[in-house]
C-alpha cells in the first residue's frame, strides 16, 4: 500500500492516472503533451506508476503505451477512485 501512496503524491503521477483511467491507452508521447512533460520527466513518472502496479505498459514498435492495470485489486482501486474524484471536485471548487 505504501508504494501506491508514493506514486498518488506527485501531481503529474495523478495526472497521468486521470487521463488513463477512462480504460484508454496512451503513450508516453501523448502523455508528454497533454501533461507538458519531458519524455525524460514523464516516463520517470510512469515507471512509478507502473512499479506500484497501477498501470501496464506494452511496447509497440519504438512506442510505449500504458493503459490501467485492470488487475488491481479492488480495494486499491477505489482508493485511487476516491483520489481522483476528490481532485476534481477540488479542481471544480477553485474554477
């Protein structure tokens, strides 16, 4: 739990996992961009991510896409349901 309490702490690390939560697919070019990340910043990031097995990675040809780890167990993914639901209401408060 506390690798996935790590990863939740950085802002592009939630960023990031709001954009792929929708069950998308991204590269790490995609999330650069949206993001306005280094490649360097942002595959740093992703490994994080992908550490605390929030997310999976799979290569296609000299892309990296991540998608959501649709094995996680339930009990993480409503804790990272909760984070992000929080950030946007919060982010909806300041607008």
């Amino acid at each position: 739990m506390q690798n996935i309490l790590t990863a939740l702490c950085d802002p592009t690390r939630r960023a990031a996992l709001a954009l792929l939560w929708d069950g998308g697919e991204h590269c790490v070019c995609e999330l650069m961009a949206r993001l306005d990340a280094s490649q360097s910043r942002m595959s740093r990031h992703m490994k994080i991510l992908s550490q605390a097995g929030l997310v999976v990675a799979r290569r296609d040809a000299q892309w990296v896409r991540y998608r959501q780890n649709t094995d996680l167990a339930p009990e993480y993914a409503a804790v990272i349901d909760a984070v992000l639901a929080a950030e946007y209401r919060a982010r909806e408060e300041v607008a």
